[in-house]
C-alpha cells in the first residue's frame, strides 16, 4: 500500500500547486475583463469604432491591395473617416444594436474552454502510455497546430473577394472553391457535429446508468440517451447564438475544473508503486509500473490523439461572428489555448507518473470507486450535457443560414429556428436508434472528418482565398509541411481506429 505520509505529501502539493494556478487563471481573468471594459469605455467617449484584424489587414497590407479596387479604398476610407468625426449617428444606433446581441471577450474565452476541455482530456494519460514522456511535447505542439489553424480559418473569412465578411464555415469553402468547397464542408461538418453531439449523449447515458446502478436502480441506458438529447436541445431553443450561451460555457467550464481537480488528487493519493498493489477497495494491479522516455511504435496515434483533444477549427467562425470586439479572437483564442494547454499536461503527466503502463483510457478506470471518481463522473456527465448544446447551436448556425431564416420576418424566423433545432436532435436519435453499432459507427466517422475539417480544409481555403502567390515562400513550404503531417498523422489514427471497431465487433 502506498505509505499515507507520501499520500498526504502529494495531496498537500498538489492542492497548493492547483490553489496557485487557479490564482493564476482568475488573475488573467479578471485582468483581462478589466482590460475589456476600460477599451469599451473609451471607445464610446471617443466614438471610436473597431475594425477587426484580418479585415484591416485586408487594405493595409500592400500584398492583398491587388484585389481590392481603388473605389472600394475610397469608400472604406470615407467610411472610417465619417466614423471618427462622429458624423455618422444613424450608423453608430446600428452598430450598438447589432453589439448588443453579441458576447464579450470573456465569453468567447469561456466558450472555447467549454468545447475544448471535454472528455478527451481523460485519454491524455493514456496518450502518454503510447508514446512515453516525449507525448507531453507532442500536447505543446498539438495547441499551436489548433492556434495556427484557427487563426487562418479567421483570417479567411476577411478575404471574402469583393470586401466583407464571410459569416460561416461553409461560406468559406464556397468562396475557395465554389460549390463543392461548400458541400464538402457542409457535410464534412455535419457529420462531425453530429458525432460529437452522439457520443456526448451516449456517455450522458452510460455514465447516468452507471450511477443509478450504484444505488441499486436499473434504468435504460436508452431512455437515459433520449433525456440527455433533451436537455441538450433545450437551452438551444433560447440560444440563437453562441454569444447567447454564457452560462451554459460557464457551468461546462466549471465542471471541467472539477473533473481536472479530481483526477489530479486521486492520481496522487492513489498511485501505484511496487508489485501486486492493492488500490483502494476496487481496483487491483498485479505486476511492476514501468515508465519510458520514448515509444516511437506510439508516436502516430498518440499525436492523433492529442491533435483531436482541441478545439476544432468548424466553430471558429461562430466565436469570433459572435464576439462584440472580432479584432481581440486571436488573443482570446490564444490564451484560451495556453490555458488548456496547461491543464492538459498537468493530467496527462499526473497520470502517467501514477499509473505508468498499466494506465488506462478513461483514467478514472485506474481509480477506487471512492466518492471523488463519483464526483469526476458525475462533472463529466454535467459538462457533456451542458457542452453539446454548444455544437448543436453550431449544427443550427449553419443550416439556418443556408436557408436564410434571418430574412423571414422575426416570427417566421423563430418558428423555423426551433423547427431546424428540434428536427436536428430527432435525426440524431433516429440514427442511433437506427444503426445497431452506433458507438463504432460515430468514432469511425469523427476519424474520417477531422482530417479534413482541422487540416485540409483550413489551409487549402487559405492558400486558394490568399493566393499563393501573396504567400511567402517560408509560409507556402511551412503549411505544406503541416497537411502533410497532418494526413500521414490522421491516417494512422484512422487505421488504429478501424483495428480496434474490428476487435471490438469480433468480441459482441
């Protein structure tokens, strides 16, 4: 047994080392709210009116001038020039309308926090059990792959030929590449959205099943999945966008903060040390813990791994569409990409150093069946249910404007909005219940459709919308070299994951 002195050592250590980093991350926090505020305030004393980065970059940067008409400058300048001399009131009524329906700075920070650091996070441990302690680089370089991709994705959508703003994923392919970057990426997206909202709502139900079970109540696992589409699909109702979602990014966020706490202090208390360990009054190991530098067998799939466990590029245009001040997306994406980041080494090493090679995926496996793995259980339950109301707006985003509800009248536009969303969760449930093997057939199709949604699709659209030829030639060889390791990595991963839905439907 694990020596209760050491036990306390490093559940005293790591309490310290989470009440400074969350000192830490409330100091950013509010800081950085204070900083907001202090801006908006003197934006409007002084009537100024901010333009975003990549919109801005478009008429400043002497590489992008050949494709915009000297008229259109004119017209531009005019207008920032009228915007400035406080002459143009109607326009400024216009524009606080419109700010009024968006989100802060903070809000876009909360929002990515609560989609990014999902479930995935408990498989970083295991990541490193693939690959050895070198995975915990492979983490870094994973967040500044998702920071690179999802800046250009926002930079995309100011390079709209002709000026302007191009409102979603979608609208960005179509501009690359006509209609067939615009149904590639529509069904690409739909069909990742989609999984992701399935997968949470199968493990809303299983999780739920679990602890029902524990208190002796046996309750379908397929009546607790139509619950979890339920739940998800209300707060979606009230949300026209993601601007609109605070609190349900707050609770998400919230609840991932405890499932992180939670693992890292049972990971400490309850580690394995020695052979034939008896942790706890559940779980048992028989034999050495080994660690390892290096497992290059692992290196393919565990960068898979990792590359999936941030934040998408898909939602990118929704969070910054829906930010008050667009111009601020790359730092609040960037920070919000430090902080995950963070945390994901902090559990993915805890993890390993605990468990080693017997460290298992979800993580909570290694652990007692004590009430804190209760507790981490049930914050993964709440957060899935209050993070897959987040893609199902996204999912919504994209068909509503596809069809162009907003132009409707407002009672119409309402009507078809909760049509749109509530028909969205219907045909989720009609294909769950539909396909037999619904689990394997979701995590095959995640597999197919982030390669192209985080790496193709983002760079191509780039390249195409930019032109190469106003692409340095460090850029040019700098994402070529990234597509190219992105689809070698994805392939890997998708191989892997055939192996394993094949193993997995020989043992049924």
């Amino acid at each position: 047994m694990f020596p209760l002195t050491q036990a306390k050592k490093c559940l005293f250590a790591s309490v310290i080392f989470h009440i400074g980093f969350v000192a830490l991350f409330y100091f950013f926090i509010i800081n950085f709210q204070i900083y907001t505020k202090m801006h908006d305030k003197f934006a409007s004393e002084y009537n100024l009116v901010a333009i975003p980065a990549h919109q801005s970059a478009l008429f400043h940067d002497n590489k992008h001038t050949s494709n915009i008409t000297v008229s259109e400058k004119a017209e531009h300048k005019t207008e920032v020039d009228s915007i400035n001399d406080g002459n143009n009131s109607s326009f400024d009524v216009l524009q606080d309308n419109v700010n009024k329906n968006k989100g802060s700075s903070m809000s876009a920070f909360l929002n990515i926090l609560c989609l990014a650091i999902g479930v995935g996070s408990l498989q970083l441990s295991y990541t490193l059990k693939q690959s050895g302690w070198v995975g915990v680089l492979f983490i870094v370089f994973a967040a500044g792959v998702a920071y690179l991709t999802s800046t250009i994705t926002a930079e995309c959508m100011y390079l709209k030929p002709g000026g302007g703003r191009l409102a979603g994923y979608h609208d960005i392919g179509h501009a690359a590449f006509g209609r067939i970057g615009y149904y590639t990426i529509t069904v690409f997206n739909m069909l990742n959205i989609m999984g992701s909202v399935g997968i949470y709502a199968i493990l809303s139900a299983t999780n739920t099943s679990d602890l029902f079970a524990q208190v002796g109540m046996n309750v379908s696992p397929r009546l607790l999945m139509i619950i979890s589409m339920v739940i998800m699909c209300a707060p979606t109702l009230f949300a026209k966008t993601l601007a609109e979602t605070l609190l349900v990014s707050i609770i998400g966020t919230a609840t991932s903060v405890i499932v992180t706490l939670a693992v890292i202090v049972m990971a400490c208390v309850y580690p394995i040390r020695g052979e034939n360990v008896y942790v706890g009054n559940t779980v048992t190991h028989t034999g050495a813990i080994s660690h390892f530098g290096a497992i290059p067998g692992g290196f393919a799939v565990s960068l898979s791994s990792v590359t999936f466990a941030y934040l998408g590029t898909t939602i990118v245009p929704h969070i910054e569409g829906g930010m008050r001040q667009p111009e601020k997306f790359n730092r609040v994406f960037g920070l919000a990409m430090f902080v995950i980041a963070s945390i994901y080494v902090v559990m993915a090493t805890t993890g390993y150093w605990a468990y080693g090679s017997f460290t298992q995926s979800p993580i909570t496996l290694n652990f007692p069946k004590l009430w804190p793995t209760t507790l981490a259980n049930i914050c993964i339950t709440i957060h899935v249910l209050f993070a897959g109301p987040l893609y199902l707006v996204q999912m919504a985003l994209e068909i509503e404007g596809g069809l162009g509800i907003s132009s409707k009248g407002k009672k119409m536009e309402r009507i078809w909005r909760f049509g749109i969303r509530i028909g969205s969760v219907l045909i989720i449930l009609g294909i769950a219940e539909a396909l037999p093997f619904f689990d394997e057939v979701i995590t095959l199709i995640g597999a197919l459709t982030n390669p192209v949604l985080i790496y193709l699709a983002p760079i191509a659209c780039y390249v195409k919308l930019k032109g190469w030829r106003n692409c340095s030639k460090a850029s040019l060889v700098g994402l070529s070299s990234l597509l190219v390791f992105g689809l070698l990595v994805s392939g890997f991963g998708l191989v892997e994951t055939i192996i394993n839905i094949v193993q997995e439907l020989g043992h049924t």
